[in-house]
C-alpha cells in the first residue's frame, strides 16, 4: 500500500468559477457539488485547495485530467495522516 498523495487545486485568473466546478465533478469520482463548490472557492479565496487525498497512482491520474481540462493542479505526500 502506497502513502497517501493530495491532490491540489491552484487559483488561476483564466477559468471562471463555474467551469472548475463543472471540471471537478467531471474528474474526480463522487464529487458533489457542493464539495465542488466548496473546492473551488478554498482555492479562489487561498491560492489553493486539496481536492482529493488518496492513492499516488490515482493522485497522478487525477491531476493529469484536472490540467487536460487547463486547470492547474499539483499533488503532494499527505503526510501527517489524512
């Protein structure tokens, strides 16, 4: 079993906010809308929010989909338990 990974949302000033919604409930399995919405203003708001923590695998996979859709996204070792 592989240690967990975050998978970061970054703020941008090219995508309006409904689009990232719409982005992460496409991407990230079980995504509400609420916790989309959520995401989305952490990440206005901050600079940057966690958008999933799970396996590094999954974490690359979902990273690479948030930037196919011209999101930035990162991952990082959620370490210090979840």
């Amino acid at each position: 079993m592989s240690p967990p990974y975050r998978v970061l949302l970054h703020n941008d000033n090219y995508n309006k906010r409904e689009y990232v919604v719409q982005v992460l409930m496409k991407v990230i399995p079980g995504m509400t809308l609420d916790n989309a919405v959520n995401i989305m203003q952490e990440a206005h708001y901050n600079g940057l929010s966690v958008v999933i923590i799970c396996a590094q695998a999954d974490a690359e996979d979902h990273c690479m989909q948030l930037r196919g859709n011209g999101l930035l996204s990162s991952i990082e070792p959620a370490s210090g338990g979840c």
